[in-house]
C-alpha cells in the first residue's frame, strides 16, 4: 500500500513537472516563432516588410555584420554618413523602402523616416509613444535620470532641474566655459610658436574640455573631481557596445560571467565616486558664497534631497541624475567640437567669416561675454550646420502604449519605433 501511494506520488510530480515544462515551451514557441509571424502577417497585409525573421536571433547576425563591414572602411571624403552609422538602414531601405521591418532578437522594429509619420509620433499623437528601456548595461552605463525616466518622476525630476538650464543661469556659466576654453589653448599656443606648422588631436583635447565643464558647471567641483568618474565610464561604455552586439537574453545579466562581473564593478565604483563628490558638496554647502553665483545640477539636487516637500529626492535619485549628465554631456559636445573643426578645416571661407565675426563682436583679446555670445550669429549657424550633418543621436526609438493608427498604418500595442537621425542622407 505504501508503494502504491508513493508510485502515485512519483506519478503527481512527473505529471507536473511535464506539464510545467510544456507549458514553459508553449511559451518559447510563442514568443520566438508564433508571435514574429504574428507580426509579419499583421505588417505584410498593410505593404510592409523587411528581411526576414529568423528565429531568436531575428537579424542580428546581418546587422552585426553591416555594422563590422562598414566600421572597418576608412571614412569617405563626404557627408553621408548614414552608410556608416546606419548600415542596416541604407542597406535595406534600397530593398524595402523607407518604412520597414527590423528584428532585434524577436523583438521587431518599425523603421521609418517619413517626416509626417515622424511629426505624428513626436507632436500630434506623442501620448500615445513612451521610451523604452534601454539595455541592462547601458542603463548601468547612463543611470536613471532624466534620459530614461517616465511619467510623474519624469516630471518631477525635469521641475527641480530645469533651472540650471534658464537662460539667465547659464549666462552666469560662460565665464566657467571661457576659462576652460582658455587653459586649453595656453598648450596649443606655446606648441604653436615653436613651429610654423603643427598637428594637433582636436578630439582628445575636446573630451577633456568636455570632461572639465562638465565637472565646473554641473557639479561645481573641479575636473579633477570628475576624471575618475570619466575614465570609469570610458571603461562600461566599451562593455556596453559589445552588449549592443548581441541578442538580449532575459536575466543574462544576473550570470557571474567576466563582462557582467566587470559591469558590477565599475557600476559600483561610480556609484561610490559619485558618492563621494555628493558628500564633499554637501560639506561646503554652508558656503553662502554659491548662492549668488550659478545654479548647478548637483546643488540643485542636493537642495531637493534636504526638502521635506513634494520636491523631495533620495540620494540614490542623485546619483542616478549624475551618471545621466556625466554619459550624455561628454560625447554629444566634444563630437560636436570635434566636427564642426573638421567642417571648417574642409571649408576654410566660413573660417575666415567666422574669424571675423568673433573679432568684430569680442574684439582681438576679449573672451566672448554673457552679452556676445547672442550675437555670434555666423557662428551659431555653423554649429547648427554641424549638428544637422552629424547629430549627437543617431536614432531614436519610441514604443506604441496602445493599439494606434499611424499615417493609415495599424500599429500593435508595444511595437517599437526607429526613427533614424543621420543628417540630410537619411
């Protein structure tokens, strides 16, 4: 009788453990080859496609192969970039048109660069879109702040924020930015006179421009407070493009594995330097002096911290913001220096008018003042011409919150959107 109670036992758990496991490969049918199918039909219908699904790695392999391809050639004496920094992107609209599909793993993507679909998307039905979440390891890489937040915090931290960006505050930072700008050239100078002629790596330079005002301006602290947290980021940013390499596996991130334990480090030794640069501003935080001169990111944040307001924020909310302006400050504007020195060594005339203009506005000695960088019109156009031929972003992704009709189109609930960003090529 014990026997027989215990085969059926046995019996129970087998029976379960089955039914268990053939409900969890339901599910992976489901997700990895119903689903995309799904997807296609749904798109194929409505004159839409793109390279084919292939299952769990959708077309991952192509685009990581483009990418390889095109990264591997010198840059042409031209332009568009879009070959380059898009390659899947100029590759397969010349097949399927200027709106199709791309999978990501078996999560699809619809690509698009109609500007009226776009306007859709970004002003008229913009309710309808949310950001994404990024990549486990370029969330660790950027934080949570205002780059990934959403909704009432999204809101919330952009209010107590905003006021280091008025401009009446950042007038008060040009003399910041001017001294920055002027102990860099002081090498270049002395280098200078040496020679009659002389090459210099303008983007090495930049970045640690970059890295300085950052520090000053956002943090008030020095560069020196600043360059650990740089060279730790520099270090998960290379880890974080070869996540951008793979397919995203669920909870791959959580294994012991060498990048992921590397990951965790870095991560922790931001977060500690991070820490530790939030602790010494609040120490001087008695300094009235602060009061009278610029708002800056972390003031702003460790005033909120010591509210008991609805303004209220946690450290870690602080620390999180400081990751966010340390990742997306430094690359977007030395690249923008950094371009728009190759644009006018490729166009030596706007040199010239913009030479004079500076001389003309700030006279042959001054650094430009809150007062004359308004009116260095010759110049705010070459930026903005630099911007536009070689954006900070190259796309932009947003996801559909409910069922919605986008130019005629039927989009699912939680399709994703790639708008590409690549200048007058795209």
């Amino acid at each position: 009788m014990v026997k027989l109670l215990l085969y059926y036992c046995w019996l129970i758990k087998l029976l379960a453990i089955s039914f268990l496991a053939f409900v969890l490969l339901l599910k992976i049918v489901v997700l990895l080859w119903w689903k995309p199918r799904r997807i296609e039909h749904h798109f194929a219908r409505q004159g839409i496609r793109g390279p084919p699904y292939r299952i769990f790695i959708g077309n991952v392999k192509e685009l990581v192969e483009m990418m390889l391809k095109a990264s591997s050639q010198p840059m042409p004496f031209s332009h568009n970039i879009l070959p380059r920094v898009l390659s899947f992107y100029h590759h397969w609209k010349k097949i399927y048109g200027t709106t199709f599909l791309v999978w990501f793993g078996p999560t699809v993507r619809l690509t698009l660069s109609d500007p009226d679909l776009i306007q859709e998307i970004f002003t008229s039905k913009s309710e309808f879109y949310e950001k994404i979440e990024a990549h486990p390891l370029v969330k660790q890489l950027e934080g949570d702040g205002l780059l990934s937040l959403k909704g009432e915090k999204w809101a919330h931290h952009r209010k107590i924020i905003t006021p280091t960006f008025h401009m009446e505050n950042l007038k008060l930072l040009v003399p910041v930015v001017a001294k920055s700008v002027m102990d860099m050239l002081e090498p270049w100078y002395s280098t200078m006179s040496d020679s009659d002629e002389v090459e210099i790596e303008v983007s090495e330079w930049f970045q640690t421009l970059t890295e300085e005002v950052i520090t000053r301006t956002a943090f008030g602290s020095s560069y020196e407070d600043g360059k650990a947290i740089f060279r730790l980021q520099a270090q998960q940013m290379v880890l974080a493009a070869v996540a951008f390499q793979r397919v995203l596996i669920p909870g791959y991130r959580f294994f012991p594995t060498k990048r992921n334990v590397n990951s965790w480090r870095l991560d922790r030794e931001i977060s500690k330097s991070l820490m530790k640069l939030i602790e010494r501003r609040r120490e001087n935080s008695s300094n009235k002096t602060r009061h009278h001169g610029p708002k800056d990111l972390l003031g702003l944040m460790i005033q909120a911290s010591n509210s008991s307001s609805d303004d209220h924020v946690t450290v870690h909310d602080i620390v999180e913001e400081c990751k966010s302006f340390f990742f997306a400050g430094k690359q977007t504007t030395s690249n923008l220096l950094t371009w728009t020195t190759v644009l006018l060594a490729m166009h030596p005339q706007w040199q010239v008018q913009a030479r004079e203009e500076v001389l003309r506005v700030c006279g042959s000695r001054d650094t430009p003042t809150k007062d004359d960088v308004v009116k260095l019109k010759t110049l705010s156009m070459i930026l903005n011409e630099s911007l536009r031929l070689y954006p900070p972003t190259i796309a932009t992704i947003r996801r559909s919150k409910a069922d919605v009709e986008l130019g005629g189109y039927k989009i699912p609930r939680g399709t994703e959107l790639l708008i590409p960003d690549t200048g007058p090529s795209s």
